[in-house]
C-alpha cells in the first residue's frame, strides 16, 4: 500500500506526497482580487512541503461571495494577480488548485473576525443571495432569491467562465465547491430544495444542476488536468442529504469524468449535531472511494503525521486535506517526514532549522 509520502499521480499531474492544503477563506481581498496575503500565505505552505495546494473558495460572480472580501475570478482583470500565486506554488514544488464556488443562501455576510452575521440589508455591502428555494439559512439570514432556469443557465456559465480563467491563470487541479451549505449543496439536498421543476424533487433532479454545471467546466477544463469535487457527504440530519446519496451522486460524477471526491460534510443544517472528533470525515472518503471506486481525499481534523499516514495506507483515502493544522504548521509536511522518517528535500535556506 502507498504511505503519505509516495506520490500521487491522477490524469497528467503528479503531486509529489499526499499531503494536502485544504482551501481555507482568508477574507482580505478587495472586490475579488489576490494579494500579497495570499502569495504569502500560500508560497509559505508550498515552501514548507505540501504536495497540493488548494486556493481558497473563489466565486464565480460577485454575489457568489460568502463576504464582501473574498477572493474572486469573475471578470479577467483577476487573473493576473492569481498568476503570482500558482507561480509561487510551482516554483516551491508544489502542485497549484484551485476551488470555484458560489456561496448562494449563505453569502453575504460579515469576516468571522467581524462577527460573521449576515450584512444589515442598509449596509452599503449588502446584495440580495439566490438559491433553489426561498428558505434562509438561519432566522437571522435574509430570504433568497428564487432562481429562475434562465438564471440557473447564467449561474453554470459562471462556472465555465471561472474554470477557463483558472486555466489562464496557471491552475493545474480545479475543484468545485459542491458543499458546506453553499449554492451547488443547496440544489442536491432535500433539505434546501424545495422545488417541483426539473432541478427539485427526486434525487435525479436534485443533482441536476451539479451534473449539468460539471458537463459545461469539463468541456473547457483540460483532459489531463484533474477535475475534481468537494461534497457535503452527510448533513447530519433526518431527511437531509446522506452517505448513501453521495455514493450515488460520486458513481454520476466519475461517469461525467471528474477525477477525484473530496469528502467533506455539513454546512446545510444550521443546528445539525455533528460528531466532532479526530478525523470525524474519513470514513466517508473510505465508503466513496470503496463503493464508487473513484479516488477520494479525506479531510476534517487530520492532525498527526501518523493518523494522516495510516489513512493513506489502510487505502481510506488517497489524499489527505490539512487545514487548521496547516494554519498553524506552513511546514507540517516537513515535520511529518522527519516523524515518520521519511526522507523529504528541505529548502536549502532552511536545512539549518530542520
């Protein structure tokens, strides 16, 4: 079986270790555009040994934001700045991505440092959120927008447009944001959609607007460049989205040519009981990956090298996502090589420390 540092290859990219950064929001961009924020923020995790660095949910139009200070690829003018980002990743040795989304009922709201509550409608910040149905997130969340086919059609063109601007910008893994409660999620979960056209319903239909958004970013995304996504494998709630569904909904997706699952879960239910704890996600990358046969990425407090390196050699994964964990460790990978006694290539400029 592969260990944690054996490289992965999938389609014409190779990472070299299964480690991963998961995409984490910063919140510090202006009307959309990378910074130095993020060139610094993600070079130093690619410096510090990850296999794939994986940028930050990127919205693929303005109102698609979770805050007003996300990073965006709506319009050209942001792809220059996210050049230098993936420059910096290639050039540190790691492999750049990127995740597409659009936050639907959830956008719209204050930094996590602000508060993180929904903009007052009299804020000049504010927009009106769209969604399958018009049911808000929370109480204290305003009521979306009802999208409409014709609007649905302009949301999915919004995807390819982002998907080929990520390719301009250098991106070689892209991933679409199908989770945590954001727009794609609010389609496929019974528990947000409540519509009775063809995008609600039965599961056919839920998953209707994933499946068809898929087919328009794969016909402009690359063949040897992976296309993945993330879900939401369970909402943690009666009657809400589940394990089996996603089992269903991964067997559709490798069929439509996506690469690889990554498994996350929740986000949809505001009040849903989620079993917190050390890799509390992982056995639904391990049911994905058995029962769709299709490769997955597990993620959801991974924090040890050995509990990452047992993961990818029991084969409940391929990859592993680190996310807090890197926040406080840019070098985890380096430090999980010298745990499990692995030899890894240091930085030159920091062979000293190490």
């Amino acid at each position: 079986m592969p260990h944690l540092f054996d490289p992965l290859t999938i389609k014409g990219v190779t990472l070299r270790n299964r480690i991963g950064v998961s995409p984490m929001c910063q919140y510090s961009y202006q009307d959309g555009f990378s910074n130095d924020w993020q060139v610094i923020h993600l070079g130093a995790r690619a410096a510090g040994g990850a296999g794939l660095i994986i940028a930050e949910a990127t919205a693929v139009e303005d109102i698609g934001r979770i805050s007003p200070y996300d990073l965006g690829l709506w319009k050209d003018e942001q792809i220059e700045p996210l050049a230098r980002v993936t420059k910096v990743i290639k050039d540190n040795g790691a492999v750049a991505g990127i995740q597409i989304a659009h936050a639907g009922r959830k956008a719209c709201t204050q930094r996590p440092w602000e508060g993180g509550k929904p903009v007052p409608q009299n804020d000049p910040r504010w927009w009106q959120t769209i969604a399958p149905s018009p049911l808000p997130y929370t109480n204290e969340h305003q009521v979306p927008l009802t999208l409409e086919n014709a609007q649905i059609k302009q949301v999915q063109l919004a995807f390819c447009l982002c998907a080929k601007r990520a390719l301009a910008a250098g991106f070689e893994w892209l991933e679409i944001h199908a989770a945590h409660g954001y727009l794609i999620h609010n389609f496929y979960s019974p528990y947000s959609n409540q519509r009775t056209d063809q995008y609600g319903g039965d599961f056919e239909n839920r998953i209707r607007f994933l499946v068809e958004t898929i087919e328009q970013v794969r016909a402009v995304w690359p063949e040897h460049l992976p296309l993945t996504v993330r879900i939401s494998a369970s909402d943690w709630t009666e009657g809400g989205w589940t394990v089996e569904d996603s089992i269903s909904l991964a067997k559709t997706l490798k069929d439509l040519g996506v690469d690889l699952i990554d498994c996350s879960s929740g986000g949809n239910v505001s009040k849903a009981i989620v079993p917190l704890g050390p890799g509390y996600q992982v056995h639904f990358a391990k049911a994905i990956r058995n029962a769709a046969a299709i490769p997955t990425a597990a993620v959801g407090l991974i924090t040890s090298p050995m509990q990452a390196d047992e993961i990818i050699q029991s084969g409940r994964a391929d990859i592993v996502l680190l996310g807090r964990e890197m926040l406080r460790d840019p070098y985890w990978a380096i430090h999980a090589s010298k745990t499990l006694n692995q030899s890894f290539p240091i930085p030159p400029q920091y062979q000293r420390a190490f």
